[in-house]
C-alpha cells in the first residue's frame, strides 16, 4: 500500500511525513531523534488504547448472540460465541 504522499516507507522518509503532520521541519540528527521519540510515544498510546479495549471487551464475558437467518423474519434463539 503506497503511503500517502507517495514516497518511500523507509525512517527518513517516515519521520518527514510525521513532522510535516506535526508543523514541523526536519533538519537534523537532533530532529530526527525527536520525532522518532514523538512516534515511539504514539505507538505506545496506540497499544495502551487497543490493550484496554480489549480488556474491557474480554471482561464482559462470553456473548450469547442470536442468530438469525436471512428472509425468515425471526431468530432461532441464542447462540453462544466462543
């Protein structure tokens, strides 16, 4: 999948497509160290929010769903999702 200003996947690439998203010019080692530790933090966000949802979903238990079939008009009952 191409990236959206269709340029390369690589670091240097990426952390210029990061600090043009932040309003930020890339222009040295220093920066480059910067905006590799603002993508480390999102990354890291990013899995706390995926870790926590699956947390609460996993807390809910499992689920009863009914099923239904299409053009029937009615369910069957409860079918249980592993």
């Amino acid at each position: 999948m191409p990236t959206a200003d269709g340029r390369g996947k690589d670091l240097a690439s990426s952390a210029q497509r990061l600090s043009r998203m932040l309003g930020l010019d890339l222009e040295s080692e220093h920066d480059l160290a910067e905006i590799g530790g603002v993508a480390s933090y999102i990354a890291a966000q990013q899995r706390h929010r995926i870790e926590n949802a699956l947390d609460l979903v996993l807390s809910r238990g499992p689920r009863q769903r009914t099923q239904h079939h299409a053009g029937r008009g009615r369910s069957r009952g409860p079918l249980s999702l592993r």
